[in-house]
C-alpha cells in the first residue's frame, strides 16, 4: 500500500455509536502534538485490520496478559512523533497513546520525525527515522 505524502497522522482507533452517528476518536497526543487540529475537516481513509490466522496473530503481535490493553502501534506503521526526552543511552523517547513509550535513535530532544515502527513490545516500541 503507498502511502501519501499529505499523510497527517497514523493511528488504530475503534470506530463507536452515539445515537443516529458513528464515531472514530482521534487520540488526544494528535491534537497535542500539533498534527492536526480540533474543529477542522480531514480526509479519513479506514484501512481494515485483515484477516489473520491464529498462528500469524500470535507471532506478530506482541506478548501482553490477558486483559491488558494492546500496544497502540503495529510493526511496519508509518506515524509522525514529536521526540519528548532521551533515554539513558541518548535514544529519542516518544510518546502516543496511553503514554506508550517509542524509542527513536539518533533524534534529538523537540524534534517530530516520521518514523517506521520496526519492533514492538508490551510496554515499548522501536522506531527508525524515515523522513
């Protein structure tokens, strides 16, 4: 799939009822971090999840407990980030949804970079500068 340059954010939300609509939510880091704007139209583009079978699920995803939320991104996703610290190894640290945690090598504190997510865990994920 190619991906637009105008591409604003990336993010996974479920999409909800209210009455006689329907809902996506756009996470609140999205609004903070300047990609986008509340009160002003978008284009929406909903790409579905797939198919999987059980054994491809289990190997792609990360391990988390039962019941424990999902990690809010996915190997291979294209986001936009905003760098808010550095780690003790002076790694970009990135923040999204939840407060989960991305690591950025070689980005430097207030930088927004576009990144590939290239290896995801329970409580943190890598991603590679692109852009």
């Amino acid at each position: 799939m190619e991906i637009s340059e105008k591409l604003l954010c990336l993010f996974s939300a479920d999409v909800s009822s209210e009455g006689d609509r329907y809902l996506v939510e756009v996470p609140r880091r999205e609004i903070e971090t300047g990609s986008i704007e509340s009160g002003q139209t978008y284009r929406v583009a909903l790409i579905a999840t797939g198919e999987e079978s059980e054994a491809e699920s289990t190997t792609s995803q990360p391990e988390t407990a039962p019941g424990e939320p999902q990690p809010p991104v996915e190997s291979g996703e294209i986001r936009y980030v905003e760098v808010e610290d550095l780690g003790k190894q002076g790694d970009g640290i990135a923040r999204v949804e939840r407060g989960y945690v991305i690591i950025v090598p070689d980005a430097e504190v207030g930088e927004r970079v576009k990144i590939e997510v290239t290896e995801v865990k329970s409580n943190f994920a890598v991603g590679e500068i692109i852009d």
